[in-house]
C-alpha cells in the first residue's frame, strides 16, 4: 500500500517500528473511566491467564496494554 493512499489515517510509521506501551496505571485508570473495567479483567483472565499485568512476561505485558490501548480508543469514539 502506498503512503498516498492512507494519508487521512496520521503519521506513517514503519512497520518495523514497534509502538510504545502505555503506562499500565494510567491506561487501567482510562480502562476504568471508560466502563472496561470488565473488559479489562476478562481479556487478562482468559486470554492471558493472569490476574494482573506484573504477572506477564514483558512481551506479554506489551501486547496486553496494546491490546487495551486499542480497545479503549475502539470504545471511546
């Protein structure tokens, strides 16, 4: 896919370029202002078998918060 094409959608960045992990405090508080809060717990119980993010690997943590982070900006338009 060219740049060109996709310029409404914000900065290019490359593929290889991975984004950075919010900070679990401030993302679990946006979480909670959202209503997610079950979202949040269901995702991390299920998906990850883990009762909180410390418990993760540091990959695991990353790709938790990630998927979080994209919830929350899913749900918040």
């Amino acid at each position: 896919m060219h740049y060109g094409s996709i310029k409404g959608l914000g900065a290019y960045v490359p593929e290889h370029v991975q984004p950075t992990a919010v900070e679990p405090d401030d993302l679990k508080a946006a979480i909670d202002a959202a209503n997610l809060t079950e979202m949040w717990e269901m995702i991390l119980t299920l998906d990850y078998a883990a009762s909180d993010p410390a418990d993760l690997t540091a990959d695991k943590r990353d790709e938790f918060l990630n998927v979080m982070s994209l919830l929350l900006k899913a749900f918040d338009r």
